[in-house]
C-alpha cells in the first residue's frame, strides 16, 4: 500500500480556525444513540471523531481517501460534538462496545486503556509514523516505553504573548528569567498597565502557570510522580516553591485587578493586551487566532509579540521544556477482530499525517507536529508565529499534556479548585500540597 495522491484541502476563514482550535484543547465527544459504529468484536472498522473546523475536514477527507482505496475495508466514521465525548468513550470501552480507533488526549485514561488490555501496542505497526512527528509529541501516546496511542492532529504549546507597544512605552525587554519577569512587574504599574492578563474564573488558565512554574523548578519528573499516583506525590519541594512564586507574583500585583472574574471563553484575557490594558498573555498557541481576529491591525503590523515561559534561576527544569496539549491522539481498540486491527495498523501508518492530510492541517492554520516542514510553515500566512509555536515543540526535551487533561476527572477538579484558591491567596502552599495529597 502506498501513501495517497495530495487532494486540494478545503480552505477555512479565521473565524473556522478560531473554532477548530477552541475545540481541539477541550474534552472530548462521541457516541450518541444511533448510528452504529461497532467496536469490540466486530468485522468492520470504526472510527468516533469530533466535529469542528479543519480537524473535522482532514480526519474526513482522510477516512474518505482510505475508503476509496480500500472499498473491501471501510471505515465507519461516526461523528460527535466534544462535550459529550469523554462518558461516552467511558461507557464504551468499558462494556467492550467503543470503536476500532478509540480517540484521547493521552494522559490518565490512556493509561487506563492500557492496563485493563483495552487497547493495542502499535510501536512496531506504526513505527513509520511514530517517525514522521516530533519525539515529544510521540511520548504522549507512550506507557511503560511503549506506543499504545499515535498522534492525529494539531500541537498546541502554551507560551508568553505580548504587546510590543506596551514594552516600548516602558523601555522593556523580553524576560528571559523569572527575576526578570518580577523587575518588570512595577515598571508596568508605574505606567497604569497590567503586567499580565489572566482569565481567572475559567481557573485553567491560572494552571498553566503553576505547570511552567513546576517544570522549571523542578523538572517534569515531579509531575510524573503525580501521574504516576505516588503517594504523597504533590510534596515534592518543586509544588511549593512553584506555588511561593505564584503567590509573590500576585501579592505585587503582577495580574489585572478583578482578575478573577474575566473569562477565557469570552476571549477577554486576551483582549486585555491587545487594547493596552495588560503587557503579557500566558495562553495557549489556539489565543493567536483570537489576536488574528479582534486585532488584524496589530497583527499585520507586527505589534503583537511571544516568547518561551521564562527560566527559573537555580531550577532543575530544561527551559526549553514546553506544556499543553502536544496532540489529540488515535489508539487501537483490542476487542476489534484480527482483521480489523490489521487494516487500522495500516491505515494510522500510512495515512495519518501523510502528505495530503499535513497539507489540510497546514490550510487550516495548524501547526502540524512533522519533522522537516519549517519552509512549508514560513510560507504560510502567519508564519513567523506558526514556525516559532513548530519550534517550540521540535527543540522541547519534554512537552507535558495540560495536567487537567492528564489527570483523572475528579482529581482535575480539585486541582482547578486548588490553584483558583492560591490566586486568591485564601490557602498557602502548604495547604494547596495537603489538599491535592489528598486526592491521590
């Protein structure tokens, strides 16, 4: 079997890419009533995807360019919106009934999967494509050293966007250390800006700070313990300084005031830079889009500007290590018949991130995660950001899923709780530590 001929991709406005993005970084959804599908057990291959933007169209296209190449061995494809996805794939997999291409995000149900023998070891039969993406974005689809889960669409890192405008104003540089960061925290304030936007009543913003933040300290190990559900986990020394430096950055007043009640959905944390009311974005790589889109004029003319979390003096962590969402991944259902997995090895191996569907990804405004693309990327609009958010990921020793994402539902719960109440300074450290113990 050969890779396929390249299709002309189905062009996209900003505002479809706005939403791709929105949903590509939430939860998941299949599974409605009706609609067949089968999984465990059956004959013919299935596929639950989710809808919304150019995800949408490259996953289509590409099951409709398998079907056609292989009329003898079609996919069922499915399709559900995001929200309802999660229970649904739960349910499923647990009775034995999901599909033969089981979506996730990686992280703790993944590892579910795998130790309850749900899922297939895919690191010889798709060796070929676990060679065309990015190491780092490849571990997310790892256990135990061993591929269970291969990546299918967009990466995402989180990162630092700034107004240049703003830095000018105060003769700023961009921070490259966290005592940098703090330095420039009065020169802001002294100037009636804010030093940096967060949406702090959707809270997982607030947790993208204490995931850098714990990575520079102390490297990702100290999270992978908690993935990994040591006991007492959470008290590796990395959480407390992280969470200390938090709470000092807010006690100088480092975020607007009222911070906890702007919403992320809404797009107002980054409305807040590009209007001149806040210096610094800590947000994921979906936020350029909402710039692109609410600020075109400072974005053609250059004026909005990013840059990697800054490093941590005397930290352990690699700066150039990344977190997010390194990818939404495919697994291979145990259940489905022999045949089936045969013929699903083959298509994750050959199809996945070929030609034709790296190009509808690249269309669309996403960043695929393929070694060798960088020429590809600079040609396209937005490419000096699009090339900087590729680079992140393909120079990143570790990239570590959205730990809200990674963790079991009502440990990630409490988790954003958590992290909300040390934004707000109503627990310390210490009581952040106790309580997330707590949960393992």
């Amino acid at each position: 079997m050969t890779l396929t001929k390249k299709r002309r991709a189905i062009p996209l406005t900003l505002a479809a890419v706005s939403a791709l993005v929105l949903t590509a970084c939430g939860s998941s959804g299949p599974g409605s009533a009706g609609g067949g599908g089968g999984g465990g057990g059956s004959d013919t291959a299935s596929a639950w995807a989710l809808t919304g933007g150019v995800h949408e169209v490259m996953w289509d296209e590409s099951f409709k360019t398998w079907n056609e190449e292989n009329a003898d061995a079609k996919v069922d494809v499915q399709w559900f919106a995001n929200d309802a996805y999660k229970e649904k794939i739960r349910t499923s997999m647990g009775a034995g009934t999901g599909p033969s291409l089981v979506f996730s995000w990686g992280g703790g149900p993944l590892r579910d999967y795998v130790d309850s023998d749900k899922v297939v070891d895919l690191t010889e039969g798709a060796a070929d494509l676990v060679d065309r993406v990015f190491p780092s974005v490849a571990e997310g689809g790892m256990v135990d050293g061993k591929v269970y889960a291969v990546p299918n669409s967009q990466t995402q890192p989180e990162l630092v966007y700034y107004n240049k405008d703003l830095f000018d104003q105060v003769g700023a540089e961009v921070p490259t250390t966290w005592s940098e960061v703090m330095d420039l925290i009065p020169k802001f304030k002294e100037a009636g800006v804010a030093p940096f936007a967060v949406a702090g009543a959707s809270k997982w913003p607030e947790l993208i700070w204490l995931q850098y933040m714990t990575d520079r300290v102390g490297g990702p190990e100290a999270f992978g313990k908690v993935m990994a559900q040591e006991p007492d986990s959470w008290s590796d020394p990395a959480f407390v300084e992280a969470l200390t430096k938090i709470q000092d950055l807010v006690k100088a007043g480092g975020f607007q005031e009222g911070f906890g009640s702007t919403v992320a959905d809404t797009r107002a944390d980054a409305a807040l830079v590009h209007t001149g009311k806040a210096a610094m974005l800590l947000q994921g790589s979906w936020v350029f889009s909402s710039f692109a889109q609410d600020a075109p004029e400072m974005v053609e003319n250059d004026r909005i500007g990013f840059f990697p979390f800054p490093a941590v003096e005397g930290g352990k962590g690699d700066p150039a290590n990344v977190v997010g969402n390194p990818s939404n991944y495919w697994s291979l259902n145990s259940n489905a018949s022999e045949e089936v997995q045969e013929q699903m090895t083959t298509y994750l191996n050959e199809y996945v991130f070929n030609e034709q569907y790296t190009t509808t990804l690249l269309d669309g405004g996403g960043v695929p995660p393929v070694v060798g693309i960088e020429e590809r990327l600079a040609d396209t609009e937005h490419g000096d950001f699009l090339t900087f958010a590729y680079s992140l990921v393909e120079d990143a020793p570790s990239f570590t899923l959205s730990w809200d994402q990674a963790l079991p539902a009502a440990q990630a719960q409490e988790l954003l709780t958590n992290i909300d109440r040390i934004f707000l300074l109503e627990i310390t450290p210490e009581e952040f530590v106790a309580n997330m113990n707590a949960t393992l």
